[in-house]
C-alpha cells in the first residue's frame, strides 16, 4: 500500500528526486519569464523562485516525492539555460527558434524506495544531448525535441512534440498543453524492464519495447505585481502498453502538481 503522501519525511528526499522536480517546474517558470517583452540581441531575462512539487511515478507500491523547489532561468538571443536545462540557440527569431539542448530528466527510482523493487538496482536520472525547436504561430506555441541518453545508463532515444496556448484576463494567464512523447525500446527497458538477475516469485522478467506517452497539463499564473509572478502546475502522463505492462507498474499514469512563486528581474 502506498503511503499518504503527506506522511513523506524529509529523509525521503533524493538528489535525483529534486533535479525531477526542477524539470517539472522549469516549463512554468519559462511561461512566466514570457510574458515579458521579446529578446532583443543584446537583451537578457532573470528570473529566480521557489515553490513545492509533488510528483507520483507509476512504480509499484512507491510513494510520492514532496520537495521544496528552488527556480532559476537566465535567457538571452543565443542561450536558455536553467538548473536542469541549457539550449543554445543557432537559429533564433521572434517566432522560431533550432537548439541545441542538454538537459537532465529524473526518471527511475530508488528500490529501497518500495518493497516490490527490493533486490533491483536503482534506475537513475540521466543527462540527455540533442536538437529541439520551438514555433510561436497565432493559435499556439509548437516545440519539438530529440535527444539522447548521454550519461550511458539506458543508451535511449526519446522525441517529444508540445503544443500549448496560453490565456490572459487581467492579472490571470492560463496556458493548457498536450505533450506527445515516444521512447524507444532502451528506454523502456532500463526504467520499467526487469533483469535477468531481478526476477522473483512474483517479479517476472521484462524487456520492454518502445513506447508512446501522452501528457495533459495546465499551468496558472497569477502576477501580483510586474515582477512578481505565483504559479500553480498540474499534469497528467498516460504511459503507452510497453510501460503500462511491465510487472514494476502498478498505475498506467503518472501526476505531477507544483507551486511557487518567480521574480522576474
């Protein structure tokens, strides 16, 4: 049985639990930092915040992290870069942008974070090397990436195309999206297969093939003044049949809620 997620302790905190959190929230900061005139070639953006996020993985019988959230962005012509990401932009106008990107992604878990992964080796994050783009057209912002697992621990591929609109009415701005994202069989098979060497009475073994997830979210920010922006996040992924019938999965989606608040300099 999974915990209430309010029991959690802060000995539950894990260094690649917090870099998950910072990725789930950096999209909602990048919002807030939008909302601001458009980058000029010798222009820059700050911005610095702080908030809470709690995400559950779909792992069986794991409980939910709840970790404080410190935000930081820096963003000019040519670079974006935050605590988990960096893009270096060789193509950047007012409406499209090519990128290089680097970023890390909190996927996989701690075993000894549930009784069911007890004798599995942890899963961990991985830095991830590749293109991405971005099309700000009249009816929604568009983003594409591909990148690839460099840090050698699944050796995976992973694309993801976004699409998001955002809403203003006053000191309100909502921004609906809808991620598609497909993981290739490496992928799957490190973070939701099971090993040889893992398998037990009720732990069968579990290769895994690619898969497509899809995720919907809403971000809200509300500005209580020119700099000062306060956010609430919520997403939902619903993973593909390849994640969905792995013997470690007990859920076929996983959630995400953050809230914080972002200066603006």
């Amino acid at each position: 049985m999974k915990r209430s997620i309010y029991s959690l302790k802060s000995r539950d905190y894990s260094i690649p639990a917090a870099l998950t959190m910072f990725a789930v929230s950096l999209s909602t900061m990048t919002i807030a930092m939008a909302q601001t005139e458009s980058i000029g070639e010798d222009d820059s953006k700050w911005g610095l915040g702080a908030g809470v996020t709690v995400i559950q993985k779909p792992y069986r019988d794991i409980d939910a992290d709840i970790l404080p959230v410190p935000l930081f962005l820096f963003e000019n012509h040519r670079i974006s870069a935050s605590i988990s990401k960096v893009d270096y932009k060789f193509i950047s106008t007012e409406h499209v942008s090519l990128s290089l990107r680097a970023r890390y992604v909190g996927d996989g878990y701690d075993a000894d974070k549930s009784p069911f992964l007890a004798g599995m080796k942890d899963r961990k994050g991985s830095v991830w090397a590749g293109s991405a783009m971005t099309w700000k057209t009249n009816i929604a912002d568009l983003s594409a990436e591909v990148i690839g697992d460099v840090s050698g621990y699944s050796k995976g591929t992973r694309a993801k195309f976004r699409v998001e609109r955002r809403f203003t009415s006053g000191k309100f701005t909502l921004t609906p999206r809808l991620e598609i994202e497909w993981v290739d069989s490496k992928f799957v098979d490190y973070y939701y297969g099971v090993k040889t060497s893992e398998v037990r009475v009720d732990r069968k073994y579990y290769g895994g093939n690619s898969s497509s997830n899809v995720e919907a979210g809403m971000r809200m920010d509300y500005a209580l003044a020119r700099k000062h922006i306060i956010y609430f996040d919520t997403s939902a992924t619903r993973f593909g049949r390849a994640v969905k019938e792995s013997p470690i999965v007990d859920n076929p989606s996983q959630t995400a809620v953050s809230v914080g608040y972002i200066y603006r300099f």
